[in-house]
C-alpha cells in the first residue's frame, strides 16, 4: 500500500512520514472495521441458518464462502493488521459477489450495487491500482451478467432469492460505511500532516534557538581564552604583533620592545618600520617567510633571525605568526605572531657547536676499539688498542664468547644486555649504545656498536663490534650543562638555575621552620657607565661584582644574575635583622671597590638593595623576589646606594 506522506519539503526527517496503518490507529478505525466484520458475519450466518432449516440440509451458497474470508478479516484485525483486513474484506466481497453471480438462483445485482461504492472504497483505503482492478472485476461481471440474462441463461432479477437481495443490501451498507471511514481517514491524514508541520517548526525554532545561545557562548569563550593567552604571553615574556595589513599599522606590547632595550612608549611613537630593526643580512629571508604565509605558500610563518638592539648589540628572535581574519575573498586582513628571545639559546648552540668541534677532532685522533665475531659471539679478532688500555692478553680474548671477555663480564646486566645486542645483530639488526667497560682498573664510558657482516649474497656471515673512547665527551657534556645553569659573564647562576635553587631552600625553610631571606640589587646608573665608559667597563663592573659577591657572602648562600644589572641572594637560615646586616656589608664592600679604566684610571660604583624575609605573607619564592624588588625600587628612589626592607 502508498505510504501517506507530510507535505514536507525535500530532504526533510523521515520522522514527519507515516504509513497509512498508523493512520489507522491514530484514528481508532480498526475498531469500525471490526464492528462492520462482526455484522457482515451476522447475517452470513443467519443466511446458512435459513437454508438450512428451509432445506433440512446444510447447502452451498455465497454466505459459505464469505464466512472463512470474514473471520480472516476479524482475526487480522484482533491482531492489529487492519490494512490487511480491509484488504481482504474488500476482495472478499468482491469475489462473494461474483461466484454468486453464476449459481443457480445468480446474483448479479450486488455486483450492480456495489459497483461504484466499493471500488471508490477501495480507491480511498487501498490504492489506486487495487481500486481500477476492482473496478474492472466487477464491471466485466456486470456485463457478463447482463448478457446472459438477455440471452436467458441465467435467470431473470425477478426469480432471484429474496436472501440474496437482503445480502446485497447488506453489502451495499458494508461498502457505502468504509467510504465513509475513508473519507474519515482522509481528514485524520491531513490532520497529521499539519501537526507534523508544525512539530517541524517548533524544532526548527528550537534549533534556532539553541544556536544563537551555541553562538553567544562561543564567543564567550572566545574572549576568555584571548585572555588567557595574554596572560600567558605575558607569564613567558613573549614579545607580541598585532598586524592591520589593510591599515598597514601595527601594535607592540612592552615586551616586544624590552627585548630590543626600548620602552613601550618609544616603540609606540618610532617611525622606524619593522624590517628597520632586522639585521640587514637576515630581512630578506624574513620578509620571505612572512609573504609565503600572505600569498598562501605556507600555513604559518616561522623565522629565526637577528634584530639590533638600542645599544647596538645582535639579539636572537624566534618569530611565529599566523594570519588572524580574511576578507570575503579569502585575502589575508590581519596578522598576530609573538616574539621569543632566543640569543642565550643561540649562544648555547654556539658553545655546543664549537664542542662538537673539539670532540669530532679528538675521536679523529683517537684509537677505536675494533673486534670481529662470528655469528655466535665468538672472538675471531681484536685489535691491539683495547688490549693495550685494558692490560689483557690477547689469548685471554680470542676464541671467547664476546660477552665473557673482561670487559663485560664485570657486571650481570652489562653482559645480558651484549647478549642482547649480538643476537639482535645475528637477525640483521644494528645496535648502538653507551656503555661502561672494564679497562684494568677503570670503568670506561664507551660510545658502543655492533652490526651485521654480510657476503656479496647478502647473507650474514659474522659480526663487527667497534667502541670508542667517550671519556672527553662525557666532561664536555657535564661542563655544557653546567654552563647551561651559570651566567657567561659573571660565573654566577642565570635566572633560571637561581629559581630553581631558590625553589628547593625555600621548600627547606618551610620543612624545618626556619628562617630565610632576599636580596634584591641593582647597580646604580649602570646605564650611565656603559654610556660613558664601553660595555667592555660595564662587563668588568658586573664581574667585580661577582667577586665581591663571593668575598662577603656564604658557601650556602645562592648568587644569581636575574638580568642585566640586576642581581638575586638568597640567604637561607637568615632572619630580616641579620639579612639587612648583611646586606649593609655587601653595600659597604662593594662601594670601596675600584674598577680599572683601559687608561689607568678607577672608578668607583655602588648598588641599591631591597630586603625581604619569608612570611605568612611571603610565601614563595616570586613573592619574595617581588617584596625585595619593591624595596630595591624605593633604595633606588630615596636616593640610590641605600639598603630598604
């Protein structure tokens, strides 16, 4: 059967159609059907009830037919299938009518009557292609029917049974009374249509709804997290651009132009343009990286390059930058990126390369040490270079399984992790480690690899195991990581390695309960002595400093360079009255101390120091600092060379 479908545009949910069964049921119909069943079923029995007792015998007629059809149609109902049922009580009716057209007593007359109720019935309930079926069964019965009575083969209307007609008359009401259910069920459809238009609209509005709150609270969100961002970039001293291309301006923060020795006001009022303050070798290259992103060769922008800074020096700067906003036509409009000063980085790159150096030159020089193995692990050949550092003969190697040879047997889980590696290498796999082997006396760190031998067929026919000496990589390794924590100038720790150190006392003071104080200084008119005398005056002021440092103050007490002419103590176990004697010392030491001019001549300095000690206040390290800065500020402001809590 048709579905009966909502007047739904194209593309709408599934769940605005419905089958005409659920028509059925939302407008109680079966329950009509049933009745009519009920009836219909009625008078067939009395109708075989009549002849039998006219008869005195039980005799075949159209009731006897109709009978099973009608309790197949009360049961499909009973259980829920009234499309089923009405199917077939249609059909059944319609095949009721013929048979009983050509018996004895004939009955082409419901067929007459029926003609136009039933097939329109059927045209509303079951669909067009059963009601033209029907309606051609019964039409070319009705003329079959009329042509037999003309020709006098089938008796005449008046000699048929009066039953026969109080049948017809049954089924005409029968059919005339599902019409009328059908143009009931018609409305119902309707109905449900119009309450799926509307559900449809109230979700739309719904949705809607939903969207624009979606929409609000995005942007909500949105501006918190700009927010955080700033704050973040501002946490991590990062420099920030902010770049209207339409307008051609853009906007700095005040780290942007710390980084370069400038203020904010200077970078906010400057005319200079951006690639003024690159270093001419590297504008090119960076206006390069900027375009790829502008004319849509690369989704980012990232350059490493040189920027001058307002004393003339070369800082390092990590420049990332994504393109923010497009016009309509996809065209890039705004662009935001940050600024990272990577120059200690660089400096740190530098020292490692110029190690690395130092290290390719030693390992050229150095003898390796060379074994070769058969694809067990037996020694075939050694050579004399790690016989001669370790002192052992070369009968005490040769014909011995690699891995017992004194060199690892020294230790269980070196030797199981040689064992390791020789098979892994027997199965074609290389394997390289750093490892610790017994020369005489001495464990030896060695840079260790064994790999696979093959013929010219490909297939492995022993082992080669080479090592060298890494002993001076080691203590390279070791000084590059402390030069990682200390200061390149003054030998004192960077900010980094202050803080950490300053981290773990101040978790010891708060264990133990025990006193801690800061000291905060910062060279009086450092600015003035570069101006006047040379960085190379103002690098020996800084390192004079360091010395002095170091004549005044404890082993436990922690030094660092925070930045600049700017300098940290920590001074564990050490109350506020004692941190101000202290600090009132180093003034004094250091305002005696003399620094030699190129020309002979000394000059003098002093600092300005702030003081704070550990509180219910001051309960970290950044508070500290922040409370001894403050101090230093107002040392600074009453008049400089001055010690302030």
């Amino acid at each position: 059967m048709a579905d009966v479908i909502s007047s739904e545009t194209p593309g709408s949910s599934s769940s605005t159609q419905l089958r005409e069964e659920e028509l059925f049921n939302a407008s109680h119909y079966a329950p009509t059907i049933q009745a009519l069943t009920v009836t219909l079923l009625a008078i067939c029995i009395s109708v075989i009830l009549y002849y039998t007792w006219l008869e005195g015998r039980p005799s075949f007629n159209v009731p006897w037919l109709l009978l099973p059809i009608l309790v197949l149609v009360f049961a499909l109902i009973k259980t829920g299938h009234p499309i089923a049922g009405t199917r077939i009580l249609h059909w059944g009716m319609v095949l009721g009518a013929l048979v009983g057209s050509y018996g004895v007593t004939g009955l082409s007359t419901p067929s007459l009557y029926l003609l136009p109720v039933l097939t329109m019935s059927a045209f509303l309930l079951l669909g067009r292609r059963e009601a033209i079926a029907m309606f051609v069964a019964v039409t070319l019965s009705v003329a079959l029917q009329l042509y037999l009575q003309t020709h006098g083969w089938v008796p005449p209307i008046a000699a048929r049974a009066p039953e026969y007609y109080f049948l017809a008359i049954s089924s005409v009401m029968i059919a005339a009374l599902l019409l009328g259910n059908a143009a009931a069920k018609n409305i119902i459809s309707h109905y449900v249509k119009i309450k799926t238009m509307n559900r449809a609209l109230e979700e739309n509005q719904a949705r809607l709804v939903k969207e624009v709150s979606d929409r609000k609270e995005a942007e909500d969100h949105l501006k918190q997290k700009e927010e955080q961002l700033r704050f973040v970039l501002e946490g991590a001293e990062q420099g920030l651009w902010d770049w209207d291309i339409a307008n051609g301006t853009v906007e700095r923060n005040k780290r942007w132009a710390e980084m370069l020795g400038y203020t904010y006001d200077e970078i906010k009022d400057t005319t200079q343009q951006w690639t003024d303050f690159i270093h001419p070798g590297d504008r090119d290259r960076a206006w390069r990286s900027i375009n790829d992103v502008l004319e849509g060769r690369a989704a980012s922008h990232k350059a490493e390059y040189r920027m001058l800074h307002k004393n003339g020096s070369i800082r390092w700067i990590l420049d990332q930058a994504n393109v923010m906003a497009r016009d309509a036509h996809g065209k890039p409009v705004r662009m935001s990126g940050t600024h990272t000063d990577i120059t200690d980085r660089k400096l740190l790159e530098a020292q490692s390369s110029e190690s690395s150096r130092r290290l390719k030159t030693i390992l050229d020089n150095m003898f390796s040490y060379v074994a070769l193995l058969d694809t067990d692990g037996l020694v075939q050949e050694v050579n004399n270079a790690p016989l001669d550092r370790a002192g052992y003969r070369r009968e005490e190697v040769i014909g011995q399984y690699f891995y017992d040879a004194p060199w690892w047997s020294y230790d269980e889980k070196v030797r199981g992790q040689l064992i390791n590696a020789i098979h892994d290498a027997k199965h074609g796999k290389s394997s390289r480690y750093d490892v610790l082997v017994k020369m005489g006396d001495d464990l030896v760190p060695i840079d260790f690899q064994i790999a696979p031998v093959r013929d010219t067929a490909g297939s492995i026919n022993g082992l080669l195991a080479t090592a060298v000496d890494i002993t001076e990589r080691k203590h390279l390794e070791d000084e590059l990581n402390l030069q990682a924590h200390l200061d390149y100038l003054t030998g004192l720790d960077n900010r980094r390695s202050f803080m950490e150190k300053g981290e773990i006392e101040l978790s010891r003071a708060h264990r133990y309960d025990t006193a801690m104080s800061v000291l905060m200084l910062d060279i009086d008119f450092f600015k003035k002595i570069n101006d006047t005398y040379g960085h190379q005056v103002g690098d020996s002021v800084l390192k004079t400093l360091a010395m002095k440092f170091q004549a005044v103050l404890r082993n436990v007490d922690i030094v660092g360079r925070l930045g600049g002419e700017e300098f940290g103590v920590v001074l564990p176990e050490t109350a506020i009255d004692e941190a101000v004697e202290v600090a009132e010392r180093l003034r004094a030491v250091i305002a005696q101390a003399e620094v030699t001019l190129p020309a002979g001549l000394p000059i003098h300095f002093t600092v300005s120091i702030g003081v704070a000690a550990l509180d219910e206040k001051n309960t970290n390290i950044d508070m500290l600092l922040n409370a001894a800065d403050k101090a230093l500020y107002r040392a600074k402001g009453s008049g400089r060379n001055k010690v302030c809590v």
